[in-house]
C-alpha cells in the first residue's frame, strides 16, 4: 500500500552539467503532473512527465528543478535579427508620435524577450534528456519509498479499524434473532396486561410477531457487510493502487451499515450501527490518501 503524500530528491551530473529534480506529491484522484519549464527547456519536460508516470499512478505532484552549469559547454548565442529590428522600429514610431528620445541601444534591444537565445546542438538536447530522466528516476524512487512507509502506516489503521467493524458486527450476529425474542415477550406482556388476563388468540400474537420479525430482518446486510469485510482485508493486501477499490468497497460498506441501522428497532443493536458507522467514517478519510 502506497500514500499518495511525501517527497523525494534526484540528481544527475556528467563533466559539464549537474540537474537537480525535486518532486512533492499530495492527494488527488486521479495523476496530475505539474512541471513547468521555460521554452529552452521544454524538450525535456515529456521525458520526466514519463518518468513519474511509470511508477506514480494517484496523485498531484509537483516538478520543481535546478540546473548547474559545471564545466564548459559548446552552446552559441543566437540573435533574432528580424525580432530586434520590430524592437527597434517600434522605438522609432514611439518617439516620433510622442516626440520623446529614442533612447534604444543595442544592450537594450538583447534584453528585450526572445531577442537573443541559446542554441544547442541535438546532441546536446538528447544528453540534457538522459540527465533529467535519470535525476527524475532518483527523485521518484526517493518519493515512492516514502510513501511506501506512510501507506504501511495507514495499512495498520485500516486493518485496526476494519477490525472494529468486524468485531460490531458479530455483536450484532448476535443481537439479531434476540430481538424478535425480545419483541414477543414484550407484546405477550403488554397484551395481557391491557386485557386484565383475558385468554387472547396465541396465533394473533405469532403474526404480529412475524410481521415485526421481517421488518427488522438484518440477515441479508450482515452477509453482505460481512462479504465486503473479507474483500476489503484481499485488496490490502494487493500490490496494485487500492486506493479506488478500498473506495468502492467502504461506499458498499456504508451502504450496508445505513440499511441495518434503518431496521433495527432495538437500542442495543442502534448503537452497534453508530459504532460500525464511526469507524467507517475514519476509514474513508484515510482512503483519501491511498494512491
């Protein structure tokens, strides 16, 4: 079982460049990847994207990176000619139509966007891509052990708290044919005091009873909660993302639990739902975070 929260580093260098690629990841429904590179840099965002899918499947994680320039390198300043001539006609027009200075120079004009830029062979482009797939490959496996460790935290609380449901749920195993007992022993009594002793028609009474016994008939939601328990304790134990399936599971779950609770016409077994319902309550606040 994985978190989908935590955070891992990665790094890649050879003789000239060193790449540091950081990933931090929270809860999500589904794998967002949020990366952003500047234009120079934009070839190689597929590569990481790629990267981080290969092993994170839920999730938003955000790419955060730094590039170091460590030894020389045979990039060469490009200038857009085209582009700096609008700069600077531009310039023109502004000063004749205002009557202002034209005050443009050429270390002006290279600092005005996308006038001067730097060119790399391809060459150069395919080892910037090897650099920053293997730091994303680092920083991936860095996040995934982390979460690893958290989601066996929150394994041990699901099967804590599963557990609890479990336990409810034999109390009220239990409890059930009890309280059609109960129910019969109650009306006979009631009966026989509002009619002073008066001989009343056993067979009355029996379909009252019978009446009452298929309305509070919890047999069918204790099977099937009990079913959905057994499924939920095989899926943590899967070594896929749980996180959908333990979902659906505790949706099937509440379901059960709501359809008893509205059956039961008994404090004792009212109160074994509320508890049944508490716990599951948590365990859906914790799938939340389970990739």
């Amino acid at each position: 079982m994985k978190s989908m929260t935590g955070y891992g580093k990665g790094e890649a260098s050879n003789a000239t460049r060193k790449i540091i690629v950081e990933l931090k990841s929270v809860n999500n429904r589904f794998l967002e990847i949020n990366s952003r590179f500047p234009k120079a840099l934009s070839f190689v965002e597929d590569t990481v994207k790629k990267q981080v899918q290969e092993t994170i499947k839920r999730g938003s994680v955000d790419v955060v990176y730094s590039y170091e320039l460590t030894g020389e390198t045979d990039k060469k300043v490009k200038l857009d000619l085209a582009l700096a001539g609008e700069y600077l006609s531009a310039g023109k027009t502004l000063a004749q139509e205002y009557s202002v200075a034209n005050d443009l120079t050429a270390s002006v004009i290279m600092r005005m966007p996308d006038v001067l830029s730097l060119a790399s062979a391809e060459a150069d482009r395919e080892e910037m891509k090897t650099l920053f797939a293997q730091a994303t490959k680092n920083a991936v496996a860095d996040l995934d052990k982390m979460r690893v460790i958290e989601g066996e935290g929150v394994k041990a609380d699901f099967k804590k708290l599963v557990g609890n449901i479990e336990t409810a749920l034999c109390e009220v195993k239990k409890r059930a044919p009890q309280i059609v007992k109960d129910y019969h022993e109650k009306i006979t009594r009631r009966v026989n005091e509002l009619l002073g002793g008066v001989d009343i028609d056993p067979s009355r009474i029996a379909m009252e009873v019978a009446v009452f016994a298929d309305k509070c008939d919890v047999n069918e939601e204790i099977s099937r909660l009990g079913s959905h328990i057994e499924q939920f304790y095989t899926v943590l134990e899967a070594d896929e993302p749980q996180g959908r399936k333990l979902d659906f599971l505790s949706q099937e779950m509440n379901r059960e639990i709501n359809t008893m609770g509205s059956k039961a016409n008994d404090l004792e077994l009212t109160e074994l739902v509320l508890t049944m319902k508490n716990e599951l309550e948590k365990i859906k606040e914790q799938i939340r975070n389970v990739e």
